[in-house]
C-alpha cells in the first residue's frame, strides 16, 4: 500500500471538451432566492418591527438568539464598551488590526468624489454637488462568520465619505460576543452597535424603533432571512447589493509554485460549502502539479472538510488553448475576485471587462487583498461585476444636480424647453418656461 | 355674482400650527408597494419569457398592448426605422431635440469617472480601474407617459459611458408608435428597439430570449409591474431606483412673480393626480398673492383637472418661520426638485444636505432641467436623495480594484494579513499570505 493522499475531487475541464459550455454554466450557476415561506416569515418580522418597535425586535431577538432580554437597552453597546474591546486585545491582533484600518482608510481617500461645476458664456452654472449620507448601517453577520476585517471594510469607507452617524448591528447567538468584531468597530468609527441580528435588524435600520435610529443606508452581508429582508426594505433606504456565495479564479501562466496556488484556491474554498475556486490555465502540466498539490496539501489544513466539498462541488481545474481563451474566461465568469498569477499581469488589464478586484502577479495572494491590501474586500459576486463595483466611498454619497440659469440662459433654454413640452403636451411645463423668455 | 375663480383646495399650512409634523409625514407619505396579487402575476409572467422566452413575451404582449403579433420580428425596430422618425419630425422639433441631446451630452461628459492608481514606496501598486457596461435596457413607459425627453436622459448617459450595446424597449399599447421617441432614440444612440413592455419586457431583458438580447443594467420607470418586475430581477441584472410620484419643494423669499411660481407648482402638478408641488415660504403675504394667482391660472391649464386633483390631494403652500427653518424642510423632505426662488440661492448650498437637482434662482425653472439645462432629469423621489443620486454616467460604468503587491510589499502585507487571518480561524488564508513573506 503506497501513502498516497486521497484525490481532492476537483473537477478537471478543457474549453476544447464537448460540452465545456454547458459544464462551465452548471457550475457557475448560483441562484439565492427566497422561496415563499421565507419571504412570508420575513415579511411578519418586518411588519411586527414596524408597528411594535423595540418590544417587536426585543421578541424576535431572545426567539432567534436564544436570550432572555427585557429591554434594548441589554442589547446596546456603547462606543466606550467598543474602545475596551480594542484595549484588551493581545498586542500583535491590536497592531495588525491597526495597520489593516489605516490602509484601508488610506486607499478609501483616493475614491472621495468631489464636487464640481463649470460656468458656461451666457453666465449660468451646472455642476453636481456632493454629500454623504447622514446615517449608514453596518450589518455584521454573527456566530461562525463574525469577521472583524468585514467590520473594518464595511465602515471605514462610510467614515471617510463623512457620514454623520454610523450604527452596527450583529446578532449574538446565545450571547456570545466577539472581541475582535467590537474592536474592530471602535478603529472603524462606528458610534454605536446594536447586538441584534436577522430580518428584525434590519427592519429596524429601515424604520427605525424607539431605541434605533431609522438609517439611510444598510450594508454587509447576511443569511437569507438578511438578504431576503434587504430586498424588502430597498427603497425605504437604499441597501447594497445582495452576496451570493465568495468565489476566485486565478489565471495561470505555469510560472507560479504549484503549493501557493494551491493554497489560494483553499483560501477562498475555505470560506464555506458553496465557495468556488476556479484555476485556468494554458499549460496541462502545470495544472497536474497543481492538482497534486492540491492532493498534497488538503490534508493539512484545518478546515479540510470544507475545503474539500467546495472543491468537490464547486471548484474546478480548467485547461484552456491559449492566453486568449483565458481572457474569454474572465469576461464570461465575471469574477468576484481575479489572480493574474501571470508574467506581465499589466498587459492583460486592457481587455479585462469584468472583476471585482483584480489581484495581479504571484506576490499578490487574495488574502492579502481580504485584510490589509487597502482595497475593500466587499465586491460583487456571482457574475454581478458585470454591473457592479466593489463596495466604496461612493456608496456612502450621494450628489445633487446644480443649475443657475442666468437671465440670458433661461431665455435661450426657455425657447428649446418651450418646443419640446408642447411636443409632449405638457404645456404647464412649456408656460413655466415661457415666462422666462426675454422679449 | 362675481366673476371669482373656483379655489384650488390647496392645503395651506404653517409650521407654526400645532399637529404640523403630522399633517407633513401625511402629505408627504407614499408606498408603491405591490399587493401579493401583483407580486403573483409578475412571478408568473417572469418564470414564462424564462422558460418560454420570445413565445412567452409575444403572447404577454398580444394581452396587455391588445396586438397580433406572431413573431419577435414584428415588435422589432431597426436602427434605420429611428433615423426615419428623426428625418420625419418638423424642423423646429428636431432642432429642440437635438439642442437638447447636444447639451445633456456636455453635461455628462463632465460626469465620466477615471481610473487611477498609485505606486507605494515598496513599489505597490494600488487603483481602481473604471470599465462601462456590455449592454444596458432603457425601459420606456408608452401610452401617455411616453416622453422623448426621458428616452434621452436614460440613453445618453449610457453612451456616453461607453455602453456597448443600448436595447430600448417600450410598449405601442394597440400598436401606436411615438415617432418623437423613436426619434430621441436615434439621437441618445440606442441601437435597438423593441416594442414590448411590463414585466414581459423586464423578464427578456434580464434574462435574454432568442430574439432579445440580455442587459447587464435595466434603467427607467414603469408602472406598478415594471416596478415590481425590476425589484424582482435586481441581482441577476442592476437596476435604478425605484420610483414614485414626481415631486417640487420650491421656497421663495417673496421676490418672485407669483404667476411664474404658480406655473411652476403647475408644471409639476401636470404629470399625474399623484404629484406633489409644495411652495414654502416666510411671506405670508407673498403665499396669499401665489394662491390667487394659482386660483386665476388653473382653468387656464390645458391639463386643469390633473393639476387641481394633484394640488388638492399633494400639494400644500406652507408658511414657515425663516430662513433656517425653510432650510430644515428641505433637509426633511428631501426633495426630487427643489427650487430656490430666492435672491443669492449659491448661499444656500452648502447646508443643503438632500435634494435629487437644484434649481437656483427665479430665472431656473424646473421644466429648464426637465428638457434641455444638461443635467438628469431622472432623479431620486419620495425622499430616496437621503441615499441616492441622479441616473449618471457611474450608473452605467463599474470599477475593478487593481492591487499588485511587490515582492517587498507582500512580505509585509503577509505578516498583518497572517495575524489577522489567524484570528478569524481561516488560516489557509493565513498561509497563503505566509508563502509570500520573505526569508
């Protein structure tokens, strides 16, 4: 008997096999929809939150926590209790969470929309004038997937854009709160958390209750009572787009080790069942060296089991023809997350159209990119950077037009407006412009 | 009998009377929320043009346009048929048209956003790389609400985005096509039409047929099934605001004609029974001069029954107390329009907190902006400028993160990402990041 490590179960396609397409489709497909008795279920927690307030969520927090809360004022913490968390970390967690926030910060700077305008011949202005929010919410998922780094991409860039008040929501399951998610928070700026969770915090975001502050905006990732809840209240305030499950795919060139891409695609398979890792390559080899050092390494890592069925399910080796093929690929998957593990990453960028962040050459692992990079790790996924950005400063923003029609501008405008209103038979809208008209 | 006008019912209020917050919140209230028998009928055709596609969407469309369609081909317009209808218009209306498209194109020219990146000392780089979309849907109402001026507010910031395909669909309710819309269509850039719409239209955009091509974007307004339609599909496509009645918020300092402010209250009160036109202002004596003024204009409207129905159950003219108070209403309605008819209005701004586009000055007309000024007249309604903007160009762009770590950069981000990583459990992270880490 030889000790040769059980074969990981990743699937091994070819663009050139009968069927690619097909394969490729089942594999990427990935539908979070709510069926009707969740949609039911949260549209009850929403309605009772509305017309019950604090009592409402109160309820439905000791119901699905598992707590035994009286008032909202237990499920409260203040900005002094999120500093004390920070305080008590060991040194090297404090210092790596310190230097993670100011990357962060420093890379969110940059994204700041300004203001602008511009004054045209006949005097009169147009511009666009731009504010922040004035109160974000931040749901932080808890139990199992509590990350402080989540806390830390979620409201830092809400703090840079100038948002007057940032409120944070996570639920604690049987009480238990995380230390490092509460510092976290006090380093990103929140002022004040809410340890409630589920569709009841957000309905509580959205329309406010006695103790909780309705905000204007809510952000982070949740299960599907969350999503299926955000989707409800889009309107009432905006929300961000709605996560479907984390997925990477790496290009490689075959000049990249075998074992760090191995371990990049653990890295996002590690995160749950339904993660997907996806290598493309044009050398066969290579993807065989990958391949056994899948093999190799699985069976050292702590979360094996994961790692294996997402692999198993979702992953996928993937030989393709050329460096053309490859970037066919990338178009077609969308990816949330993108390695260019590849000589001259700068080359491709051109022609890449759609990736939520781009990680590019071999030094450049996603899960730096997760922490400290300074980029947010809040991207679109499931194919939605076809339409979608990662998550920024101008998602905590909002702009106003401008116009300052001069006397002379109104006129010539007036006589454009006039034409075209009766042309729609709005003539109220034609008059209104007509009085503007000089003689 | 005296020969004294009907009075409009316009509510009057003052901020100074008791019961004023509430009789506000009522006014201002609105919820287009779908019932569940709505939300039933949209799944239901949603799931047919999915499963069925342009069988599905020809049958919706036979129903509810009352046509007798038998292919796709019939409710296709070529880009040549829209050349037709701009060379058929009268020259004074294709001149308005096209000064108009001429000038929103300026405008959101301004409003491109650009890559940008920068290198650390280590030789880092970090950005953020800003790409178009594939292929935007511009949704456009038909029967009365079918407005050229709409056709080019939603094309043209997509072309000017880079789009590389803009699809318009609009219903011909029993066949009637608008040839001033087609026409704006081949002035925005729209490269195809068809003439489909309700949720059917939604259903092929976002999910493509044989004949209709998939969008990334769906942008515009509908009734309460296209409404529905979009709320449904946002994930798989993206899409813009939902929105509600049109609304004004105009405050004066009394310096104003009352018969321009009474036009302009008009103007907006024209669109449908469910607008909103609400003037503010310290004067009372200058409200009591605009309420006559509204009372003597009105059966001088071509649309009088619209406007009275509107300003009776909407519209309201309010009496505040100054200056500081007209400004907390606006930051309290947070208006789709808001006109400043007041003197210095550029004073204003920077305490202007929501607004969806401001209209400084009495010369600034909202139908200016409606028609031709340059900027968007798609705009946030029912207080949604407390979180979001104008359609604009960054609706129909989306940005990619670009990080390429040196070999010295990744050394030290590997250190903070391992800490980190290790403290949220998820060390194939850790030790993907540790590969990097030099000797």
């Amino acid at each position: 008997m030889t000790d040769s490590p059980v074969s990981s179960g990743i699937a091994r396609l070819a663009t050139a096999d009968a069927g690619f397409e097909a394969r490729l489709s089942s594999l990427l497909a990935w539908e979070g929809v709510s069926d009707a008795a969740v949609q039911q279920r949260v549209d009850e927690i929403i309605e009772a939150v509305r017309r019950r307030g604090d009592a409402a969520l109160v309820e439905a927090s000791n119901r699905f926590d598992r707590l035994s809360a009286t008032t909202m004022a237990e499920l409260t913490l203040s900005a002094e209790r999120l500093r004390q968390a920070y305080d008590g970390l060991p040194a090297a967690q404090r210092e790596a969470l310190a230097q993670a926030a100011e990357r962060i910060r420093l890379y969110h700077e940059r994204q700041k929309p300004e203001s602008w305008h511009y004054t045209e011949a006949d005097g009169s202005v147009l511009g666009q004038q731009v504010m922040p929010l004035d109160r974000a919410g931040i749901y932080v998922p808890g139990g199992k997937a509590a990350y402080p780094s989540s806390v830390l991409m979620n409201a830092i860039p809400a703090h840079v854009a100038g948002v007057r008040e940032i409120i944070m929501v996570v639920p604690t399951p049987d009480g238990v709160l995380n230390e490092l998610v509460l510092a976290a928070a006090h380093l990103a700026g929140v002022d004040r958390v809410f340890t409630v969770g589920g569709a009841q915090a957000v309905a509580a975001l959205a329309y406010g209750t006695e103790t909780v502050p309705r905000v204007d905006k809510i952000v982070g990732p949740g299960n599907i009572y969350v999503a299926t809840a955000k989707r409800a209240v889009f309107g009432q305030v905006g929300i961000d787009m709605i996560a479907g499950p984390s997925e990477i795919l790496v290009v490689s060139d075959g000049g990249t080790a075998p074992e760090w891409l191995a371990m990049d695609l653990f890295s996002q398979a590690e995160h749950d069942e339904d993660a997907q890792a996806i290598l493309v390559s044009w050398d066969a080899a290579h993807l065989d060296a990958v391949e056994a050092a899948i093999d190799r390494l699985l069976p050292t890592l702590e979360r094996e089991a994961i790692v294996r069925e997402s692999l198993a399910r979702r992953g996928a080796l993937i030989e393709c023809a050329s460096r053309e093929e490859a970037m066919a690929l990338i178009n077609r998957i969308a990816p949330e997350h993108l390695e260019l593990s590849v000589a001259n990453p700068e080359g491709w960028l051109p022609e890449i159209r759609h990736a939520g962040a781009i990680f590019m050459g071999r030094y450049t692992a996603e899960a730096l990119g997760d922490y400290c990079a300074g980029p947010n790790h809040v991207l679109p996924t499931s194919g939605t950077a076809r339409f979608s950005s990662p998550l920024g400063v101008y998602d905590f923003q909002k702009r106003s037009s401008i116009i300052h029609c001069s006397a002379e501008g109104a006129s010539t405008l007036g006589k454009v407006a006039s034409v075209l209103a009766r042309g729609e038979s709005l003539t109220a809208h034609a008059r209104s412009a007509e009085y503007r008209i000089k003689e």
